[in-house]
C-alpha cells in the first residue's frame, strides 16, 4: 500500500509536467485568436467586395448614361426597363440584377431646366430606400441638366459578427451612382 506523501508527490509530479510541458500550445493558442482573426479577415474581404461592387456601379452607370448624353436613350426610345437592362448587362458580373431581377435596381432620371437648382433627396430615411424615382428622357437638343442616380441593395454577411457597415434595414448596404451633365445639342 503505498502513503499518502507518495500519491501527493505523483500528483505533484503529473502537475508539475502538465505545467512545463509545451507540446500543443501553440494549437490552444490559435484556437483562442482564430475567431478574431477570420471575423476580421473576412470584415476585410467583405469590405473590399463592397467597395468594387460600388466602383463598377458607378464605371457602369457612367456607360450607361452616355446613351442619354450622345441621343441613343432619346433616339431608340428606351424606356426604364431597357435603360435597366442595359446598366444591368454591365455590371451583372458581381450584381444580381439578370434574369428578372431588375427590381434589385432602382434608377432614377431627372431633368432640370437651366437655371433651376438642382436638388437631390437623400435616398435613405430611417433605414429604408425611399422614393419616388421618375424616369424621364431629355429632349434632344435642350440645354437642360441631367441627373441620372442608380441604387442597388447590397446583402451583407459578416455585419452578424459585430462588423456593421449597413445603411438599410435587414444587413444591406445601398450602392449609389450618379452621373450629371449637359445633353448633347
């Protein structure tokens, strides 16, 4: 039978080399950062997808109301929905806006008189994207201003892990492109 100073010496012993013993440290190390680490690596990549989805909106949109400004949109008559479809084929690489789901994108086309101040509301109020949007072509030839502004909802994932760069309701960041110029005479 062994004594008792025995049985507290071994259990003095195993202490003293689970205490010393650096095998696998560094896993329980890793295991204490990794969930920061991936949260901000992919706060990071979300917000750098953000941030090229918006840039090629605005490459986009700056494509697209060039129809207005050369006499295409006007001469061709395009409506909303071709005007739409046409922004949407260049950008739907990264957007959600083919195949019927033009509702994803609201544009708003607006013609101001020379000497009229331009106002713009803002598109956001209490969370929500507000309207009303007008889609109207200018006429050809007339020195009037045009203010063309795109908008798309853009889902947002790792707003859940505290990263919060949302601006609408329900985790989405709204996208914004505008472009404004003279029509061409």
């Amino acid at each position: 039978m062994s004594s008792p100073a025995a049985a507290t010496a071994s259990v003095r012993n195993a202490l003293y080399r689970f205490r010393h013993n650096r095998r696998g440290s560094a896993a329980v190390e890793f295991a204490l950062i990794a969930p920061l680490f991936f949260g901000m690596l992919f706060a990071i990549l979300e917000t750098a997808i953000i941030f090229f989805a918006g840039q090629l909106l605005d490459h986009g949109m700056q494509q697209s109301a060039r129809l207005m400004l050369t006499h295409q949109a006007q001469d061709s008559g395009m409506d909303e929905t071709a005007f739409k479809t046409d922004l949407c084929n260049r950008i739907k690489v990264m957007f959600n806006c083919d195949g019927g789901n033009l509702a994803n994108l609201n544009v708003d086309v607006k013609v101001f008189p020379p000497g009229t101040a331009i106002t713009i509301t803002a598109p956001v109020v209490g969370g929500n994207l507000t309207g009303p949007f007008s889609y109207s072509l200018p006429a050809v030839g007339s020195p009037n201003t045009v203010v063309i502004r795109a908008f798309y909802k853009w889902p947002l994932y790792v707003t859940g892990l505290g990263y919060d760069i949302a601006n609408l309701n329900g985790r989405q960041r709204l996208l914004a492109a505008t472009a404004a110029f003279h029509v061409e005479p």
